[in-house]
C-alpha cells in the first residue's frame, strides 16, 4: 500500500473501478480496495472546498491508520475486513467496554469509515435521481441525518447543518465526478451505487454478527 493519501483530481469512474474489486469470490472486503476506495472518495469531498472537511479530515486520519495495519508486522491478518475481525477479536485488540483501551483497531477504524460510506451511498443515490434544480443542501442533510448524524455531537451535527446550506448545485456536483454530460453521471452513478451498497451491506452484517456495531 501506500505511505499516504493522496490528492488527485477526482474521477467517477476510477472509484467504481477500484469498489469492482473490493470484493473476493467468497464475498470478504478486501482493505487494501476499500480504503483506496475511500481515498477516492476523499478527492471527491476536497474537490467541493472545505465543505466536507469536516468528515474528509476524519476519514482521512482513518484511512491513514488502516494503512499503518497493512504496513505493519501483523499486516498479513488485515488482507480482509473479515480476517481483521478474527485476528483482533481473537487477540483482544479490540475496545469492548469504552476503556479507551485500542483506540486505532482495525475493526474501530473501519466502524469510522463505514458509517461515513452510508451518508454518501444516500447522498449520491439522491443526486442520482433528484431533479436539475433540485437542492443539493436538502439532499445532503436528508442523508446525513439518516446516518452520520446518529453517531455525532449536537456540535458537530450544528455545524454540518449550515455547512450543507452552502453546498454547489446539481450540476457541479456532476462536473466534479469527471464522467461526462449529466446523463453520463446519472449512468455511471446508477453502475456504482450497487457496488458500493454490496461492500456497506456485507460489512454491516459482519459486524451485527460480532455485535461491533456501536464501538467506542
């Protein structure tokens, strides 16, 4: 992997390309796809101005702890989110009781990202069927209150409210993605939503199973 994220310009497809991938035949998340996937995602909010920032900030640091895992002496047992998840679990290197113990597992960090990924998934499915005038600000605070707003202080959830009220329209978010006309976007975003909607589902599930869901 590699030392750090990052900045490139943003494109659409790129992102699609690398969540195609992320999963094996055996339906494990691989990290090593996951987190470049994020990376692309991270483009993608940096390219809007410091709108975003306040969640791209975040996942970066948490992208940035993923690959000190796979750099590491134990990276072999972070090939898969799944493998990650036995081998902390296993090991106790995992903060089940808000000790404060472990505050850069694994199974933590990608708990940070996944529910990010969620506000996204809506937000872009919302883009992608939404209108040429309709109000990106309404479409991101609709997803954001489905998802990431659970997890954050009224503080944070204060400040993203009037953040997504300076939000650009539709059509530059559809110039950012780099795909081509509207209806390109619309395409390809109809491709991608899927793929990324499988890897959220298939980690949501992994970590029902493991009752991981409301880490500290």
């Amino acid at each position: 992997m590699a030392d750090s994220v990052e900045e490139k310009k943003f494109c659409l497809t790129e992102v699609l390309d690398v969540f195609k991938s992320c999963l094996t035949e055996n339906k494990e998340v691989l990290v090593d796809q996951y987190v470049a996937g994020w990376r692309g995602l991270v483009k993608f909010m940096n390219s809007l101005g410091s709108i975003f920032s306040f969640i791209s900030k975040d996942a970066v640091s948490k992208i940035q702890i993923m690959i000190n895992h796979r750099n590491g002496n134990n990276g072999a047992e972070y090939v898969t989110i799944q493998s990650m998840v036995k081998y902390e679990l296993d090991n106790k290197l995992v903060d089940l009781t808000k000790s404060g113990n472990f505050p850069e597992s694994g199974c933590r960090t990608i708990l940070r990202l996944h529910r990010a990924l969620r506000w996204l998934e809506l937000f872009l499915e919302r883009l992608r069927t939404s209108t040429e005038d309709g109000k990106t600000s309404v479409m991101c605070a609709d997803a954001y209150n489905e998802s990431l707003a659970h997890h954050h202080s009224w503080l944070i959830r204060a400040a993203a409210g009037m953040a997504f009220c300076t939000l650009p329209g539709r059509s530059t978010f559809f110039e950012v993605m780099n795909v081509g006309p509207p209806e390109q976007v619309v395409a390809m975003l109809g491709d991608a939503l899927p793929l990324i909607s499988e890897v959220y589902q298939i980690t949501e599930d992994l970590y029902t199973e493991y009752n991981l869901l409301n880490l500290p």
